[in-house]
C-alpha cells in the first residue's frame, strides 16, 4: 500500500495543465469496439483506472498502440468474444466501475454483452438498473447470475425505442447511446444525461457516421445506422481535477493558473466556488487564482440564511466536487451546508477533517455543515487514509494546508483519478514525497 508524506503549510506558485478527463476516457474507449475501423485518440489519461481498461480492451482482441503521451490508436478488428465468458474476464470486470459501458458496443455490434458486477469506489449503492432496462428497451434479453454476480444482454437484433429514463445516469446514457447507433429504427432517450463528457461521446460517434441529435440536452433522438467507421478523437480537459486546482489555491494561499481548462465546458464550477469567497479569473481559456492572502468569505443567500451547495445532474454541480468544496470550506468565513443527494457514503471522510480540527457537523450521511476557521486556527497534521479518489484528493488538499507533516496511506485511490499528481504538485512547489 503506497503512502504520501507531505509537508504543509507551503504557499504554491505557477502553472498547472490539467490531464484528460477520465470520465470521458472511460466512455470514449468502450466506443472504440463499435467499429472495425483504426481510431485516434488524444489527450488520454495515463491513470490507473483508464489503464485498466485499456488492459481489458487488449485482451478482448483489440489492437493497441501507444503514438506518444496521451496518445493511442485502437482498433477492434479481430474480437476475442471467448475472453468475455472465461474467469480472468470475472476478475478483470470487477475491478473497474467503468468496465459496465463495454455492454452496450458489443452487444449492438456482436449481440451480445456481458459483465461480473463492476467495482469502483466505496460511496454508496450505484445500481445498474438503467443501463439494463435501457438495453432491454432495445430488444436484448437479460440474464443475471446471481451467484456469481455476473450480468448478461443478448440480441439477434436490436430495434430503436422510445424510453423514459429513471435516473439521468451518464453512464447509464453511454452505454443506451452506444447501442442504439446500431439499432434498426429510431432511438429515443428522454431524461438523458447531457454532461460535456457525454456530449463529446456523442460528437465522436457523429463523426464516425451515427446519427444523432439533441446533443447537449436532455432528449437525444438516434437514427440507427448499420456500421461506423474510423476518427480521430481528443479528450476535454478533466474538470474535476481543475476543480481540484482551484481548491489547492484557495486553501494554501497560493497564485495559481490552470492552463487550458475549456472554459465553455466547466458550466456552474467556476461560480460554485466563487459562492465560497474565491477569486476565479478568466484569462483567454486559463484560470488565475489570486493568492487570497486575507482569506474568503462564504456568501450567503440573499435573504440572509445559509449557503447550501448540493450536487445534482448536469448542468447542476457535480458530486465529484462536493468533497472538494467541503475541505475549501474548512477555512473559510462563514458557514455552509454540503448536501450529497446522490451518494449515501460519499461524506464520510469528514471524520479525518474533523480529527485535523476542522468545524464540521455530521447531520446524516447526506448532510454536513461546515464552520470555517478563516484561517484562524490551522488544520493539523495527521495520519489518514484515502478512501476512495475524491475523498483522497481532498484529503490531500487539506494536508498541503495543515500545519506540519502527514501521511496519507491507500494513495492508489488517488492514483486511480489523478495523474502523476505528486510530481505535478512538486513542480509548483509541494513538499510531498511518495513512499512505496
């Protein structure tokens, strides 16, 4: 188990590129088995969970090549569709969440897909409900092993149908979309999950000859084709790092820019955290924190009462940030209540906050409020543990503000999400060491 030592206390100073983003590279690698054809694709991020699923592509028979940093090429000419039903494919799954969004292409292109119940991190029931009843929608039949855990789709054909979503799952999104650009007829999707990670999924299959519309909104409408073809692809930058990046400047005092963060694609982020007191500076399509020497003050809202920051589907805020945004507050003026609707154990690293003396009330597992010291009284430094990647990176963030040297343990959590992040934090001036 690795282990970060850091040092904190330290201003920061300089610039930091964020990596591609994850979330869109889970997606947009599960797409590549939509097609025989070579794809490009750019900006990848060299982290373990997107690792992994290149590893499970390459033994699925797909062609894998690395051009340079960040850079592959894929191609899905010669399917292993064997690999899907042996027991190194049983463990492979599990280990990944992102792995449930190769379903829905080999089901649309071979017909049939299969997946053991995928992992990913501890923050509470993710049920795959939507992805199934989506596929059903479109013809597949479904089985289930319980048993084993380990989920099944078949198809001799799929056919375009109309579906009201339950949840705005993007994931769950994905996969429908995946299949429906191979189905026969018309696809509807109402309810659909329209983050920017979806929508250039979507922009990708468009160019490889799908037919689909409404991107960007909650109603997607496909036009089935019989075959895509070949593209070129180049991942967005990862918002939930450059969220990350914010929240380092503002809890270490440091002048911070963050380089080409595509501004268009951040919607609410920026003015989340500018609801905290922080300064987000636009300049060209980087973002400049100010050192915020005097602190940061919490807004209220404007009939007085509290500020409450929730997490709902895009364009709301996502719940990726809502760990960051809690340690921001730690040290704030003001008070806030964090409420994390769509995850039951997502605040439970709150305790370790608590243990460093953050001000912070645990009302339930979806409810925290958190009274800044204002810089007043500093975090201390302890020994933790990441539980999953937000939590970890948050915890890390409070660590580089705290006063003396901590130690955070289970670091591959963090790795899982962020690339490289203990040399990319040096190089702006960190005090943090990996121990194997």
């Amino acid at each position: 188990m690795g282990i970060f030592k850091i040092e904190g206390g330290h201003q920061l100073k300089g610039s930091i590129q964020p990596q591609g983003a994850k979330n869109e590279a889970l997606q947009i690698l599960c797409a590549v088995l939509l097609t025989p054809e070579l794809i490009k694709i750019n900006n990848i991020p060299d982290i373990v969970d997107v690792n992994k699923l290149i590893s499970l592509l390459k033994k699925l028979g797909v062609k894998v090549e690395k051009k340079g940093k960040g850079t592959y090429t894929f191609q899905a000419d010669e399917v292993n569709l064997k690999y899907l039903e042996s027991d190194e494919f049983k463990i492979d799954g599990r280990g990944l969440r992102g792995s449930i969004m190769i379903v829905g292409p080999l089901l649309a292109r071979f017909g049939k897909g299969y997946i053991p119940k995928p992992g990913g991190d501890k923050i509470g029931r993710r049920r795959l409900d939507t992805h199934f009843e989506g596929l059903i929608k479109l013809g597949a039949k479904f089985g289930y092993s319980k048993e084993e855990q380990f989920y099944g789709v078949e198809a001799d054909k799929l056919i375009g149908a109309y579906m009201l979503l339950e949840e705005a799952s993007v994931t769950g999104t994905a996969n429908i979309v995946m299949a429906a650009v191979l189905a026969e007829g018309k696809t509807t999707i109402y309810n659909a999950a329209c983050e920017p990670y979806l929508q250039q999924l979507c922009k990708m299959l468009n160019r490889m000859g799908a037919k689909i519309s409404g991107v960007g909104s909650n109603m997607l409408i496909i036009d089935g084709v019989e075959n895509l073809g070949g593209t070129n692809h180049t991942m967005l930058p990862d918002m939930i790092e450059i969220g990350s990046w914010i929240g380092l400047a503002a809890m270490t005092k440091s002048e911070l820019t963050i380089k080409n963060v595509s501004w268009n694609d951040l919607g609410v982020i920026p003015n989340m955290f500018r609801k905290l007191g922080i300064t987000v500076e636009k300049k060209g399509d980087d973002i400049h924190i100010p050192a915020h020497i005097d602190g940061y003050e919490i807004q209220n809202f404007i009939d007085g009462s509290i500020l409450t920051i929730s997490d709902a589907p895009w364009p709301g805020f996502t719940p990726d940030l809502l760990s960051i945004i809690l340690v921001v507050a730690t040290q704030a003026r003001g008070s806030v209540l964090i409420h994390q609707k769509m995850f039951e154990s997502r605040l439970f690293f709150v305790d370790k906050l608590i243990d460093m003396g953050a001000k912070i009330i645990l009302c339930d597992p979806h409810r925290a409020t958190v009274i800044g010291h204002d810089f007043k009284s500093n975090l201390k430094a302890t020994t933790m543990t990441s539980p999953d990647i937000r939590a970890g990176v948050s915890l890390l963030i409070a660590a580089l503000s705290a006063k003396g040297t901590s130690t955070i343990q289970n670091i591959e959590q963090i790795d899982r999400g962020y690339e490289n992040i203990d040399e990319r934090l040096r190089a702006i001036g960190a005090k943090i060491e990996r121990i194997a």
